[in-house]
C-alpha cells in the first residue's frame, strides 16, 4: 500500500483494505462519507472518500476506488465501492461498540463488555443476550436496549444495503423499515410505487428508480397507474381534491413518458379498483381521490343535517342574558355583537368570521358564559396546539388540538367517531380556516347529534395546508348562519397591527410611516437587496428588539418568511439566527444539514402522531445523547424522544413560513418582504403573517415588495366540490 499507483482514470481500479479507526464525516441522509483507515504497513492513517449506508470506527473496510490528490485535503483514496464488516480484534470491537452505534452500548460499557466477553461479544449478543447482565452497570433495561438495537441495526443494514443500490438514502432506509419491518425488501421488490405513498420523503421519482431497477417496464400498468394516483396527490399538496380530467391526463402523460391512452387505460383501471372517482365541478369533467370525494360529501350531509334540529339548550331570553353577561365580564357589547350573539344562543350550527379587533374572541366568551349558566357542556378546540392554547386562555375553559379531542392513537386512527361521539352539548371550534378536508370529516363524526356546533375563523387568511377549502366553502355556499364581524372597536382601533391589517385585507397599502410618538406596535424598516435585509433582521431579534421592547430573542421573537428560499428565506435566515442567538456548542450534532444543540428552537414539519407533535409545532431541545443516539425536545411542557435518524422531521425555528405560523400567535414577529420572493407576494399571505403578532410588528425590505403583496389577490382556485354539495347538487 506504501507504493500505491498515481491517480488515474483509466484501467482496473484499485483496491485498500484496513480498519476504520476515526469517521470523520458522514451524512446520514446520502451516506456520504470521509474515513480515517488503518492500513497494514503504514504509520499514517489514509483518509478514505466514499459512500456508505453507515459506518463506524473498528469496522473492517474492502474498497475498490482510485488515489486522488485532493487540492486542499491531499492524497486520499476515492471509493467507488466500500464493504465493511464487523471487527475481529478486541481493540475494533470495542472500537465499534463505543461508537454510538448500538444504542444502550457508549465508550464505558464498550469497554466492560469486552473486558468480560473479548471477541465472543457479539455472539453473545447474538444467541445468549441475558449473560449481558453479568457486565457491572447493564440491568435487564439496559440489556433490553442493546438487544433491540443491534437486531435493528443488522435488518437496517441489509435494508441498507439493498436500496443504496437504488438510490435511496440512509434516512429513507429508515423510515422504510419502520414502516415495513423485516418484510422491507419483500414489500418493495412487489411493489417500489408504494414507497411514494406509504413513506415521508420518498417521491415518485425515487420509487420510479428503484422500480426501473427492479426490472418494471417503463408502459407497464403498474406504473402508469402509479403515476395516476401520484398526479392527484401531488395536487393535493397544492390544496386541491382533485383535478380537471385533461390535466391529470397531462401531467401523467409528462411525468411519465407514455401515450395519453395508456393514462386514460389506467384512470379507468383505478375507477374500477375504487381508488378514484369521476365528478363534475361546474358541469366540468373531474378526478378525484375517492377518499377525499367521499369526506366532502359526507362533510356536507352531516353540517346540513346538523343544522335542521333546534339548539340543545332551552330557549334564552336574550334581552336579559346579555346584559346579565356583561355585568359578569365587566364589557359593554356593541349592537351588531348584540345581534351576533341572539343569532348563535338560537342556531344549532352556526358560523362566526371576522379580521382582528372585530370582537370575535369577546363574543365567544360572552357565548359561553351564558350557556354554561344554562348547564349546557362546551369543548373547545382548535387545529394547533398553539391555537388551543390561546384559545384556553381568552375563554377560560380548556382547549385541546382537534387530534387529542378526537384521541388520535396511532395506528388506529381516531378513538372518537359516531361510535362513540365526544360528550358535549355544544363544540366549539376556532382557526377554522386552517382545517383541511380530512380533519373536518374526522371532527364531524364525532360531534354528537344532539350538540350544537360554533365554528370560528378569518376567512381571509391563507387557507389549510391540506387538501380543500373547507372553512370558505361552507360560507359561500350559504347554508348554515353566518355573522361576519366587520366593525374594529375603539381598542383594536388604536393599534397600528389592526389597522394595517385591514389596510391589507382592503387592498390597501399599509402605513409604512415611522410612528412619531408613543409606544407602537407596528414598524417598517427599509433595505434596498436581500442581503441587507438579512442583516438588519438579525440585528433586530437579537439586539434591538429585546433592547427598546424586553422580548426574549428565541422565545417572544418569531421570524416569519413568504418561502423558504432566498437570502431572506427561512432556511438562510435560520443558519444566521442560530449563529446569532445560540450558536452550536461542542455537544451540537449535525443531521440533515442542520445543527442541533441545547437550547435550540426547533419546529416540527410532519404529523407525527405516535409522538403525538404535529405540523408546525414549536419546541425546544432539552438534551442531546450521543451514546443513546436521541435528542430530548420539550413540546408544551411534555418531552419528547427523537432518534438521530429522525431528525429530517425537525428544523430549526428562528425563522419559519408564514404557513407553517397559522393558527399561532406570537407576543412579536418579524417579516422580511423583498422582491426576491415575487411569486409568494399575495395579500391573504402578508395579511396572515401581520394578524400572527400580538404585541409588535415589524416588516424589514423593499416598499415594493410589500405594494407587490397588497395588489396581488389569491387567484389560485382550490378544486373542491364541497360547496356544490353544500347547495344539494350532487
């Protein structure tokens, strides 16, 4: 190995063989790797370049590759292919075992257990696992620990090892034996196409890769009619329930390569299977997910339904509850909230909406206190934990996210249904304009027949993450009460985060004037590119904010972006925050591209219910455990466990999307506006990204950027038929 060839491109490639004794880098997501490598007969450890689902120090390494001189790191062996085995010496083994890579295993009980074991360690894990407990320190917990997680690690290898060869990444692997256990490979050599469906992270195009290697022809039916159902849930991703015929037809016809026809052979061959449904919309052709056509339809029916019967509660005479209420709240109602009012105590089902400062949360207090004089029984909920915090707070009464109402236990769904309804005699729901199809159809189900139902909600803000557009449906088609708040009282009308809101949802310009006098709310600090705006935004959370306002910088301050990328994106602005307001330590790790350390602020991105943390919700890193491979985050108040392996659900907070924010309310908020981010620029986005501060707002960019925003109306129509079953038309 002393006399290895120069670099070259030609020829038979050359092979290395030696120990791991350090892993200088690798990324779990890619398996991209750089290795420091023991080689026999030399005294300098070779560093190795390559690829690999995972690796540790004491592994033995077979590499075929080529020498390379690197401009900045020096010769280095390039791998082209890397095989590593389990160590054979004492010293690797325990090498190996102290390198985190069997949870329950660290640099102490690495030593312990093959001090009393030697190189007979791994088979004693492997088929006498209770002589563990004879090492000082491992009970039957830790024992238990240790047994799990090498059986994991050696399925997740082989798992590993097999789609590595297909394109997929170590994180992916993961995620694909978790979902699929020890029939990993069995479930996708039947079918690749259902890793785009079943598993977060893996798209159509990946499972179209593997699916190419696996020998599945290109105008096979299986993966035309995979890109059918693909097609329509991308497009739920885009808010819809489905889609115009001629566009499933020809976005199936581009993503995959093939004839029309065969699209229009396997549309009729998913017909049949029940997996989709044709549709009219206005008398046009239509797709539709068949569970998304039939939650809408049933959404109708049971909202309908419900709004025939009279109000669970005896009949109110309201010229006395009123005044009687606001004695007991120490408030003076306005007439039109007079008016609101009478019109819920006499509905069964019954909408309220309004902007800010209109009384909303007043009237929903005022609500209940009446009712409950009644004896009548009220939950409350909200779609957020954010949202059902606040919501516990204005009305006095506590919250639950829509999900723990509804007892979500994964993986049976929810426990809460018409079988057995949640027990109220009225539910009030708030945020309602963030509720997605799905949601909407699971709640509905569970409001017992005899209860009554308030949903409240701003229509103006941007709409669900989720498929439909359930909350602005239900409005428009005008089948149940509605009592639109309009006017802003004398208090709200003070504040200048209000007013401009308004100013914003009228499509008018708000004031970008520097308040002269007074403490304000509102602010609006001018920079002419991305970059100075980048700037002048971390300076402002992590000095001048807290300085002139008290605010605490990570948890009072949120940063709220029109998209993720851009110099003035989520993403870029996160890196700096972090390096501003807590800037990674010796303890950090980094997964996915991101650091996480004590302290930081983290959000999640994905439902996760057998963690029981939903999309969007904020928390933060409590502890990191390299020996364990966890990291503990504290969600309101409950601390959670994440595996390394799954921190590709996890970012960091600093910044995040305005869509990620709804339903949430911050004490201040900061929300940079440039022309970079041109395409987001609506007014129902920076509307919503104003209304999400409580106490102080400040817009950082371009006057441009923000008279882009006020004049561009959402134009995108979310295909949706739930209005049309609103009316009766089937």
């Amino acid at each position: 190995m002393r006399d290895a060839p120069t670099p070259s491109a030609d020829g038979p490639l050359d092979s290395l063989y030696g120990f791991v004794e350090r892993v200088t880098f690798h990324q779990p997501e890619t398996g991209f790797c750089v290795i420091q490598v023991k080689v026999s007969g030399q005294k300098e450890l070779v560093p190795v370049v390559g690829y690999a689902p995972a690796v540790s120090s004491g592994e033995y390494l077979s590499a075929q590759g080529r020498w390379v001189v690197d401009r900045n790191h020096g010769r280095q062996f390039r791998a082209a292919t890397m095989r590593l085995a389990a160590p054979n010496t004492v010293t690797g083994i325990e090498k190996y075992l102290g390198s985190g890579m069997v949870k329950g295993i660290g640099p102490v009980y690495a030593h312990r257990l093959v001090a009393a074991f030697g190189k007979d360690v791994f088979d004693i894990i492997e088929t006498s696992p209770t002589r563990l407990q004879e090492v000082d320190g491992i009970g039957p917990r830790r024992a238990d620990r240790i047994i799990r997680s090498w059986r994991d690690q050696k399925i997740i290898r082989e798992i590993m090892v097999f789609l590595h060869g297909h394109g997929v990444s170590t994180a992916q692997s993961v995620r694909i034996f978790k979902t699929y256990g020890e029939q990993a490979i069995l479930r996708v050599q039947e079918n690749p196409y259902r890793l785009a469906r079943d598993i977060r992270g893996i798209g159509f195009k990946t499972a179209d890769k593997i699916a190419s290697h696996l020998g599945i022809e290109s105008t096979a039916p299986i993966r035309v009619q995979a890109g059918v159902s693909f097609a329509l849930l991308e497009a739920t991703a885009d808010g819809h329930c489905g889609l115009p015929v001629e566009d499933l037809v020809r976005q199936t016809t581009q993503l995959l390569e093939v004839p029309g026809g065969l699209v229009q052979e396997a549309i009729a061959h998913e017909q049949e299977e029940g997996t989709i449904v044709s549709l009219t919309i206005e008398g046009r052709p239509f797709v539709f997910l068949a569970s998304l056509a039939y939650q809408e339809q049933a959404i109708a029916h049971r909202l309908r339904a419900l709004a025939l019967d009279c109000p669970p509660w005896p009949t109110i005479d309201v010229d006395k509850a009123i005044p009687w209420a606001e004695q007991r709240l120490h408030l003076t109602l306005a007439e039109s909230q007079r008016e609101a009012v009478r019109q819920v105590l006499q509905s069964k089902v019954m909408v309220l909406t309004g902007g800010p400062g209109v009384g909303k949360t007043t009237l929903v207090k005022t609500i209940l206190t009446i009712l409950q004089a009644k004896q009548v029984k009220p939950i409350l909920c909200a779609p957020t934990g954010r949202a059902a915090k606040r919501l516990t707070e204005t009305s006095g009464i506590e919250a639950k996210t829509i999900h723990r109402l509804l007892e979500f236990r994964p993986p049976g769904g929810f426990q809460r249904d018409e079988h057995h309804p949640l027990e109220a005699d009225l539910v009030v729901v708030d945020e309602c304009s963030m509720i997605d199809v799905p949601l909407m159809y699971n709640l509905l189900k569970a409001v017992p027949s005899r209860a009554a139902l308030l949903l409240v909600g701003d229509v103006d803000q941007i709409p669900s993450v989720g498929p439909g557009q359930v909350f602005r449906d239900i409005l428009e088609a005008n089948r149940i009460p509605v009592v639109r708040l309009t006017e802003v009282f004398r208090q709200a009308a003070q504040s200048r985060i209000v007013v401009n809101a308004h100013r914003i949802n009228q499509g008018q310009m708000p004031d970008l004037d520097t308040p002269i006098e007074g403490t304000q709310d509102f602010y609006f600090v001018p920079a002419q590119t991305p970059l100075e705006a980048a700037d002048k935004i971390v300076r402002l959370v992590a000095e001048r904010i807290p300085g002139h306002f008290s605010f605490d910088p990570i948890r009072d301050i949120q940063v709220l972006c029109p998209m993720n990328r851009g110099d003035t994106g989520a993403r870029h602005l996160n890196q700096l925050l972090q390096q501003a307001l807590n800037p990674p330590g010796s303890g950090a790790i980094e997964r996915f591209g991101w650091k996480f350390g004590l302290g930081d602020k983290v959000m999640q991105m994905a439902n996760d219910y057998d963690k029981e943390v939903f999309n969007g919700d904020i928390g933060w890193v409590t502890a990191v455990h390299p020996e364990d491979q966890e990291l503990m985050i504290r969600f309101d108040g409950r601390e959670v466990a994440y595996d390394f392996g799954e921190l590709d659900a996890i970012v960091p907070a600093y910044a995040t999307t305005i869509h990620k924010a709804q339903g949430s309310e911050f004490p201040a908020v900061v929300i940079p506006l440039t022309t970079q981010h041109y395409l987001m620029l609506k007014r129902n986005l920076l509307y919503t990204a104003v209304t999400r501060g409580k106490h102080l707002v400040m817009l950082v960019g371009q006057p441009k950027a923000v008279a882009m925003a006020v004049r561009t109306k959402p134009s995108d129509r979310r295909w949706s038929k739930l209005k049309e079953w609103m009316v009766g038309a089937e």
